[in-house]
C-alpha cells in the first residue's frame, strides 16, 4: 500500500536534499492566507508506533490506519483545509497543508476575534489560533484518543508537542518538498528521525 497521496507529477531526478527540521515563524504572517504549508509532526520521544518500512514502502499498522484516516478527513472538518501531498512514516508524519483563500474560509465563528474588523492588516494577532495551528491540534488530539483506546494507555502523550512548519512561496519550492515527502521512505535509513540507524550507527 502506497500511503502517499499527491496531485502533482514529482520529478525524482533531482536529488537535492531538502533539510525540513527548522521551525520557520514570520512575525506577523497571516497563516490563514492562501497558501502552501509544509508541515511535519513527531511521535513522542521519536518512538515507531505508526509502522515499519519494508522494501523502501512505509506498511502502516493499526495505530498508523488511524493516523491515515484522520488526515484524510482534515479537509471535511476544515473545508478551507486541502491536503496537497502527504507521508506516514514510523515515527513521524509529512504533510502539505493548502489553505484557501479568506474568502473561501467557512470556518466556525470562535477563529476570528471580533477585534479583526477594527485590525484588517493585522488579522494573527486578532485570532486565538491560526488555522493551520487549529487544524493540526485537532489532528494530534483525535489520533491520540483514538490511539490510546486502541491500546488502553489513557491520556499517554502520542505526539511531540507542536509542530514543525515551514511556508511554501514558490512553485520551484514547492516541487522541491513534494519530492521530498515522496522519497521519504526510499531515506528512511539515512533519516535523522530514525532512531534504529542511530542505534545502529553508535553501536559496536
């Protein structure tokens, strides 16, 4: 089973590597803006809950069937919220959030503060939280309650808390990170993240 999903061709000869682990933050960045998010979320402590890769293809296991059907229904809680591309992997997740034009958002009322009126240029500082922040929380939070019912360990951590996110602003960036999450599994001996080759590379 492929679990990566994508809606656009990825050329897999460039080889350039993609270094995402850097948390990127604009002061004063709108996040419910149109546009591309590259987002990255880590189980707890690292930990390879959600599967196992074989043959260079990530195999999700029950916990990771669950992860799997949360995210695809992002976009029905979140009309505004599209899923571009996006990866399980053993221990942490990949993912492209699109998020549609202000005039497109029909997201409940409790987003906006009503001090947006009277701040128009300013509209981050006027929300609780972000839309990009609101819909990975309830990502985290219904993958963990189902998780931990799964396997009776009520209230346990799943996920790190927050979240990597870095803002796509260019088409050749864009392209770039898709590949990326798609040559994930191929890496996965060579990630960071991956802390059997850790074991394995201090071992001996």
């Amino acid at each position: 089973m492929n679990n990566t999903q994508t809606n656009a061709n990825i050329n897999a000869k460039k080889r350039e590597q993609y270094h995402p682990r850097k948390q990127i933050r604009l002061t004063g960045y709108d996040y419910s803006l149109p546009g591309y998010y590259f987002v990255t979320v880590c189980t707890q402590e690292r930990k390879n809950i959600l599967g196992k890769i074989v043959n260079e293809e990530m195999k999700l296991n029950k916990y990771g069937e669950i992860v799997n059907k949360v995210i695809q229904f992002l976009s029905r809680q979140y009309p505004s919220v599209n899923l571009d591309i996006y990866q399980i992997m053993p221990n942490h997740i990949h993912m492209i959030i699109v998020i549609a034009p202000v005039g497109a958002i029909h997201e409940s009322p409790d987003i906006i503060d009503n001090n947006k009126r009277a701040h128009p240029d300013a509209p981050l500082q006027s929300m609780k939280r972000s839309l990009l922040s609101k819909c990975v929380g309830y990502f985290k939070m219904n993958t963990a309650k189902q998780i931990n019912q799964l396997r009776n360990t009520p209230q346990q951590s799943v996920w790190q808390r927050g979240f990597y996110e870095h803002i796509i602003r260019n088409e050749t960036e864009l392209v770039k990170i898709q590949e990326y999450i798609n040559l994930n599994p191929l890496m996965w001996l060579k990630d960071e993240d991956n802390l059997e080759r850790k074991n394995t590379h201090h071992g001996h």
